[in-house]
C-alpha cells in the first residue's frame, strides 16, 4: 500500500510540480494541497484523510511552517513532518526540529535524493541529510554559542554510546554505574529533546552524529 503524502505550500506552481514528481515514485501518493498551516488545519477538520507524511513550506502566509509543525506535533504525533523549504540556516532547522518536524530537504533537492528522504522517513521515522546533521550536531555541542542550543550531558554522550550495542539497559547501567533507573531518565531525556520514541531512533541519532560507530 502505498503511502499518503500531503503538500503543504503557498506557490501552487511548486505544489503541483511536487505532485507531478511524487507521482512517478512508486511507493507514495499525494492525496491533497494544501496552501498553509490555516488550510491544512481546517481540511483536516473538515474530515480530509490524514496522510502518513506531510511536506512543509516554511514561508507562507497567515500560519507559517514553524507553527504549523507545532500544531501536528500536539493534535497529530503520528503524521511525519518534512520540511522541504528554500530556508537551510540553523535557526530554521533547529526551529523545525524542536516543533516536530522529523525530516528536513531543500527545495533544490534531486528527485531521486527526495524519493530516498521519504523512503527512509517512513522506515526510520525521521531523516535529515548530512548537511542539516552537522547543524544539529554543532547545535547540540553548543558551538554556536547558542543559549538556546540543545544540550547533551556527558553521561547522556556516554548512554548513546551504547545505544547501538546489544546490551539491556540492566547492562548498560552496570557499565555506567548507575541504576537502571537513571539509564532510563537518560533514555527519556533525550528522547524528549529530538522527539525519538525508540531506542533504535536514538541508535541511529548516535550513528548519525558521531556518538558511536558503526
């Protein structure tokens, strides 16, 4: 069965050339357009099917893409938000990010690369290429100076190290001397901090940014 793509843009000439393209990929659909987040908001309430994946404009009139990702965040965690948008500075990415959005693409984008994207957001949960990754590793190390910035402690480092292995959390706390209790608020935490749900997304988060190796 394939799965159900909604684009969210405020350019319809954009829309429809996405539509066109999403078209041709064998494993997805676009089932509707919407022009910005009030849009999305009231076809979804107005009954519309709710899609599996949502592409998202940032820049758009009267509901933006920021406080749009916010409100599928809170009223529907299980649709996958990608950011597809001209904007690539940190702010944005780390913006999107923190309200929800679980992938992150330019508009200039290959085809094929945005076909890759949806494929992996749908089996991994999120995706983001390498040059967003960098922006939120140096974000999360705090290079920026950022005071907002998303921190990870050193024991928090230390338990996504061993994300990855096959170790229980009962052994991973042995080898961190602490309780599992506390391996689990590490767990937590930091799934509240990039909005993870499992442990194999925080295993990839680790692999992707540098905290264990393959």
């Amino acid at each position: 069965m394939k799965k159900t793509i909604v684009i969210v843009d405020d350019h319809l000439l954009i829309a429809k050339a996405l539509e066109g393209i999403i078209g041709n990929f064998g494993d997805f659909e676009v089932i509707y357009v919407a022009e910005n987040g009030k849009d999305l908001i009231e076809k979804l309430e107005n009954g519309e099917k709710i899609p599996d994946i949502i592409l998202l404009d940032i820049s758009m009139p009267l509901m933006d893409g920021f406080e749009t990702a916010f409100w599928l965040k809170v009223n529907h965690p299980n649709i996958k938000v990608m950011a597809l948008s001209m904007q690539g500075d940190d702010n944005s990415v780390i913006k999107m990010i923190k309200n929800g959005a679980k992938g992150y693409l330019l508009k200039n984008t290959h085809p094929k690369d945005l076909e890759i994207a949806l494929s992996k957001l749908s089996s991994d949960g999120f995706f983001y290429p390498e040059w967003a990754s960098k922006i939120i590793f140096s974000n999360i190390n705090g290079d920026k100076g950022n005071e907002k910035a998303v921190r990870i402690s050193d024991r928090e480092k230390e338990f996504l190290t061993y994300t990855v292995t096959e170790l229980s959390y009962k052994e991973i706390a042995e080898k961190m001397c602490c309780s599992p209790r506390t391996v689990e608020s590490y767990r937590d935490q930091l799934c509240e901090k990039f909005d993870l749900k499992t442990r194999v997304g925080l295993a990839v988060f680790a692999l992707k940014n540098g905290f264990a190796e393959s």
